[in-house]
C-alpha cells in the first residue's frame, strides 16, 4: 500500500476513537488544549513527507523531550557512568510513581523516560552545563528536527512549574538518597527539566526525529546529526520504556520503538526508514494519546513495521 493511502486509513480509523481518553489536566495550561485535533506525519524510508489532519498544530512535547536530554546526556558522559544513576530497565508503574523509585535497585530510576529519570538526567547536564542546559538541549533538539525557530511555551513551562508537587516530591527524594548531588538548585534544575517539556512541536518535528533514529542518526540531507551508537541505544530505550507501564503492550499492538508525552504527540520509529509522529491530547491511563496509539497500530499493519 502507498504511504498516502495508509496514512489515510490510518487517520481514518483514528478519529473512530476521538470520544476516548481525556485530556492531560494535572498541568493546567495542558487541559486548556482542543480535545479534538488529530494528526499525523509519515516519513518513507526515501524522505517522502505525507501529513493529515491537525499535522502542523503546536504542541508541547511533554515527555519527548526526555529523548533529547538523555541523548544529551549520553553525549555529555560515558555511557557506563550514565548507567550508575539512571538504568535502562522497563518501569512498571505510572511515570511519575514515587513507589517506583523507592523500590527500585540502590533508589536509582530505572530508566531515563519517567519522570525520575529525566530529572536525574537534567542534574547531570546541569553539573556540566550549568546555567546554559536548557539552552543545551534546545540545540540539540533544534538540529535534530532541523528547526531553528523551534522553541519552548512560557504559559506551559509556567503553568507545570506551578504544578509539580509530584516532581518536587520525586526530586527531593533523589537528594535523599544522594543520586542528585546537594549542591544541585532544585528550583534551577526543575525549571530546565519544565522548559525542555515545554519545547513545543509538530508531527512533521517527531516525524523527522522518528526518521534520524531510524537512518543510525542520518536526516534527509545525509547529514550525521546523532551518532549510530546513540541512535540505537535511544530506538532500543524507547521500545523498552518509551510509552510507560504500557510498552508491553505497545510492543505486542504497535511492535516500533516510541516516545510519547502527555501533550498528546508520540514519535514511533523502527529499522526501516520510516519515521512517524502523531498528535490527539486525549490520552489513555498511561499517559499515551489514545488516537495516537490506534493510528500507529494501523500503520504498522498496513505497511509492516511490526519489528518483532
Ligand atoms: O513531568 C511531567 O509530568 C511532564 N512534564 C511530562 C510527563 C509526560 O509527558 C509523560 N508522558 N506521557
């Protein structure tokens, strides 16, 4: 089937699950967003571009952003260093458990995509960056997707600073247990993390991230903006624990390694040269777009990017 004919479909069955889900509302400026839009951007394995829907609409990339803060990170350190302050195990509860970082092993986040985890992730740049790694991971986000007006919202970055009982609950507890360093500002480092939630995007953005990922870290003007090692470790982090407590069964419907946020977009990628990324800010329990979801499901029975 032709890309365009399978976005289609895609889109099409999407929008029967538009009643699902419910809108992200524990960021007030979040639940402010139409529950209605849906879109979707695919790019083939030559660099063709294919959108529907709502596909240039704005969002904030909430979670997404992790993947440019841990590729940051894995830039920034050896990998093995990483690795004694954020694993790369699968979680099992909501991503912003408290519960899961207190059972985890020696209190160390399992992995770089919940909340903990980036946090841990954003201290380590801070260490290296200091006042600048906001400005750190927007650069790279910005040469990633080959944008350089791309940028973050204020009224969102506020709005989540306002909110984050949960994150300031969790970082504290990371100072507690020595993972995140006392000299660390919990106020300076939070406010970098909020930002880099905040960087807003489209489904063209994660359709080109998804796409770099799957060229070994190549874009469409054959250009190396990630290396293939990094590349490969965030398509196998994103399988494992890109969509939460539900990459299980994301792996079994969808089979493609993704990244979603609760702004309502999810990049999805795979081996094949193929990037994608959709957008619907209705979301499941987990925190993945309910539509987002069903689209990539069609997708990849349609034009067989199961990798399992
Ligand atoms: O830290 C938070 O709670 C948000 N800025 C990001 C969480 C998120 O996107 C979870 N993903 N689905």
């Amino acid at each position: 089937m032709d890309i365009r004919s399978a976005l289609q479909e895609a889109y099409k069955y999407g929008c029967e699950y538009t009643d699902q889900g419910s809108v992200a509302d524990y960021i007030p400026e979040l639940a402010k967003q139409n529950p209605d839009l849906v879109g979707a951007t695919l790019i083939s394995p030559n660099f063709e571009v294919c959108s529907i829907g709502d596909a240039r609409y704005k969002f904030s990339a909430q979670s997404i952003a992790k993947i440019f803060i841990y590729l940051c990170v894995l830039e920034t350190y050896d990998l093995d260093y990483v690795r004694q302050f954020i694993g790369v195990t699968p979680s099992s509860k909501p991503f912003n458990s408290i519960l899961e970082l207190e059972l985890s092993h020696k209190n160390i986040p399992v992995n770089p995509f919940i909340n903990a985890g980036a946090i841990v992730a954003t201290s380590l740049l801070m260490q290296h960056y200091h006042e600048n790694t906001f400005e750190k991971i927007r650069e790279r986000a910005r040469e990633v997707v080959n944008r350089s007006d791309l940028d973050y919202c204020h009224a969102i970055y506020v709005s989540e600073s306002n909110s984050a009982y949960a994150n300031r609950a969790l970082t504290y507890m990371l100072l507690n247990d020595g993972i995140i360093s006392t000299t660390q500002n919990v106020e300076d480092l939070l406010n970098s993390y909020f930002r880099a939630c905040s960087l807003l995007v489209n489904t063209l953005d994660l359709a080109t991230i998804g796409a770099v990922l799957s060229h070994n870290g190549k874009n469409a003007q054959g250009e190396q903006v990630l290396s293939t090692e990094n590349a490969a470790i965030l398509r196998t982090v994103m399988a494992t624990c890109g969509t939460y407590d539900y990459a299980g069964e994301f792996a079994l419907l969808v089979g493609m390694p993704a990244k979603s946020g609760v702004g309502g977009g999810i990049v999805a990628t795979n081996r094949s040269g193929y990037g994608i990324g959709v957008f619907s800010p209705k979301l499941d329990k987990h925190g993945n777009s309910y539509v987002g979801v069903r689209m990539l499901e069609r997708l990849s029975t349609l034009l067989n990017l199961h990798i399992y």
